[in-house]
C-alpha cells in the first residue's frame, strides 16, 4: 500500500466524476483539505469513510488500497470488509503509538524533574539544575499535549 499511488488514483477518479475537492468532501462529510492530504499522499482515509469514498469513486476498496482499477481476469484473495478492518486496526496502533511517545515525555520529564533537585548547592550545580527543570517541564508538557491529543481524537 503506496499513500502517494492511492492518493494520484483517488485524485485521477474524482476528477473522472467532475468532482472538485470540495464537493467530494461535502458528500463524505470531510473537510476538502482532508480530501487535499489523501491525494497528496500525506495521509490515507479513515476507515470510517473508506466505503462511502469507494462507493462516490465507484471502486472497490481493494482498488483504492492498490491504487489502480484492478484488471477484469484478476483474482482477489480478500474482501473488502477484512481490508476496512486491517485499516481500522492499523489506524488505532497507530494512535495507541502516539499515546504511549507522550506517556514516554511525561515520564522522561519527571526523571529530569527528580534528577534536577540532586543538583544544587554550589553556582555550577545551580547552573546545571535551572535548565534540567525547563527542560524537564518542557518535555511533559509536550508529552500532555500528545497523549490529549490522540485521546481526544479517538
């Protein structure tokens, strides 16, 4: 599965159905700078609108994960509801990912938070100990902001 290949055939068969990005996304209920990262391979389609994008394209999903009209003597091994299920769990490690690099800062962060009040007593110690702090608080901040994030949008 090629984001790039997928995203020229998504592009290639709106515009077979004068469809602009706008009016595809209206009906899929997106956004058309969603429709605008699909065709330019920065993301794939959500599982949830998966089927309704092939049905509007009128392809299969197979199709749209190959990223070419599959051939009329081909064979596929797999249907169309166990491709939207390997996406949809695909989707979600991905997220479970994401989550756990923002467990991971917070973590991190408190480590530097608990390492920077070892030092301390003399002017260099101090000089060393001021931006652990930052630092640390940087990193869980950015590690809250992760794990906010991926939560919110699932």
């Amino acid at each position: 599965m090629n984001q790039l290949t997928t995203g020229k055939f998504i592009a290639e068969k709106r515009k077979e159905k004068n469809l602009t990005q706008e009016q595809l996304a209206e009906r899929l209920g997106v956004s058309n700078k969603t429709i605008s990262k699909w065709e330019t391979g920065k993301c794939m389609p959500d599982y949830a609108v998966v089927k309704n994008l092939c049905d509007e394209l009128e392809i299969t999903v197979a199709e749209l994960i190959d990223g070419e009209k599959a051939e009329t003597n081909s064979v596929r091994t797999y249907d169309e509801e166990q491709i939207i299920d390997l996406l949809k769990r695909t989707q979600e490690l991905e997220k479970q990912k994401n989550v756990l690099y923002g467990v991971l800062l917070i973590v991190m962060g408190i480590a530097l938070q608990a390492l920077s009040h070892t030092f301390g007593g003399s002017n260099v110690k101090d000089f060393f100990s001021g931006p652990l702090v930052g630092i640390s608080l940087a990193e869980m901040l950015i590690g809250v902001y992760v794990v906010g994030r991926n939560i919110a949008s699932k």
